[in-house]
C-alpha cells in the first residue's frame, strides 16, 4: 500500500482563481501532500501550483477524486468508460502523469447500481498506472459491503468526516479489520465558527455536546500553549488519521503544520475528546 503523509492540504472551497498561491504557500511551509478533486473544480490551479513550487514530482504526493455523479442532484452516475475519462481530464488539468491517490468522492453510484462499476474502473486507473493508490470517500459500511461482496480489492484508503463530535466507529471498525486506513477531513468541524451554514456530522450530537467540547479544547490550548484548531489536528494524529487542515492565510498554513511539535494530549484529554 502507498503510504499517504500524515498532514497534508486541503483545497476544498477554495476556487480555481484563489487556489494558486495557497498551495504554493502550503508547498514551501513543507507540506508534501495536496488533496484536490474534480467536484472542488480547482485542479487546474493546483496543477499550477504544484509546477510553479519546482518540488520534485516524486516528492510530492498528489490526490484528486472522481466526481461520481448524482442522481439525487440530476446527474447521472458515471459509467465505468465515463469514470476512466474523467480520471485522464483530472490528469490533464493537473498537469501530471499520475496521481498518488485517486478516490471515488462519495457513494453517489449506490442508488445507481454502479458503485461497483465505478470501482472496477478505478482498479483499471491503477493498473494503468495513472493512480499509484485507489480508495474511496464518504463510504459506509454499506457502501464498502457492495464492493467486497462484488469481490473487488479492498481499498487503501476511505476519506471521512472524523473529528471527536463525529466518530463513525462502525465505519472505522469494519475498515480496521479490513486494512482499510482512515483520511480525516474537516477536523476543524466542531470549532463554532467553522462553516456555520454547512451540513456536517457534528449536528448530530446536539448543542450540549458542542458545548463541552469548546471547554475540553479550551483547557487542552491553554496548557499546551496552542490554537484550538492546533489541539483538534492533534487528536487526530493521535487517533491515528492522515489529516487535512485548510487555509488561506500564510501564517496558519504553517501553524497546521506545526502541530507535531506541540507535544501530545494526554489519554485522559483524548477520552474528555471522545465522550462529548
């Protein structure tokens, strides 16, 4: 299995104009990894930034995913041929040969019946060499079920809303005993001005959980003499996640990056994570 650096950046709502400058700023602070996707519609912009930085190719590790269609949303899921296109027009516009990761971007194809189809594409992505890695995002259990029971390869890497107000333990569970590794996104989710307008799994825990929260990270900062977003990062390095914190501004581009050396939460601090 490819193994994906422990932090690395993410460009989601970050537009194809805004993008550039970002990433070169990610790329220069360290970062050696860059998550892009065909839905965020900034790959041309990340393949800009990625050239413009002078990294070796080799050095750098790349992600896009396949925007499966939506049926729910009027479109139609992808066929297996439409999935092997849009991988190579992702590859275009990144201006690269390959990627290190290429993830179907949620299980949009299930309603479909072609959740299976657009994996049996993915597995040729890699066979061909344009993906050095295959995975999925935003899978369930009943998600990755479909594939295994159509006997396809387990994939690498499953890219999931994990922070402590959203666990999904079931999901995690089932991967672990499958070799199945966790990416984390939205880490920053239960901070209380984190996209206040957009859906996200830590509404599921109620107000009062969000609220004992926001004191356990209050408390975790202060000693560690840290950002609250520094302390989520944090618990999910510990947890184990590769992680992908966010930003246009230069100075906490490189913060994020600087969790590592913050020291470590204790396993009490983990637990007053959890239990929120």
């Amino acid at each position: 299995m490819v193994s994906v650096p422990q932090i690395g950046f993410g460009t989601y709502l970050i537009s194809q104009e805004d993008v550039v400058e970002p990433v070169c700023a990610a790329i220069q602070a360290g970062y050696r990894h860059v998550d892009t996707a065909e839905g965020y519609g900034n790959e041309v912009g990340v393949g800009k930034a990625i050239s413009k930085s002078e990294v070796p190719r080799d050095e750098l590790f790349v992600t896009t995913k396949l925007w499966p269609g939506n049926p729910a949303w009027g479109q139609p899921a992808k066929t297996y041929e439409e999935c092997l296109a849009a991988c190579e027009q992702s590859l275009k516009n990144l201006s690269l040969d390959y990627v290190d990761l290429y993830l179907i971007h949620a299980p949009f194809g299930f309603s479909a019946g072609l959740l299976q189809e657009q994996y049996r594409a993915l597995v040729n992505i890699k066979e061909r060499g344009l993906a050095r890695e295959i995975g999925v995002s935003n899978f369930s259990v009943k998600h990755l079920e479909a594939l295994e029971s159509a006997g396809l390869p387990t994939p690498a890497y499953n890219q999931l809303e994990l922070h402590p107000l959203c666990q999904q333990t079931e999901t995690l569970s089932w991967m672990e005993k499958r070799g199945c590794l966790p990416i984390a996104y939205s880490s920053l989710a239960p901070m209380s001005g984190w996209r206040a307008q957009q859906e996200s799994g830590k509404h599921r825990l109620g107000e009062q959980s969000e609220v004992e929260l926001a004191k356990t990270l209050k408390n975790v900062a202060t000693r560690l003499n840290a950002t609250e977003a520094q302390v989520l990062l944090l618990w999910g390095l510990q947890k184990g996640y590769r992680i992908l914190p966010k930003s246009t501004n230069k100075q906490r581009i490189e913060l994020n990056l600087q969790v590592q050396a913050l020291g470590a939460l204790t396993q009490q601090e983990m637990q007053n994570h959890e239990s929120c």
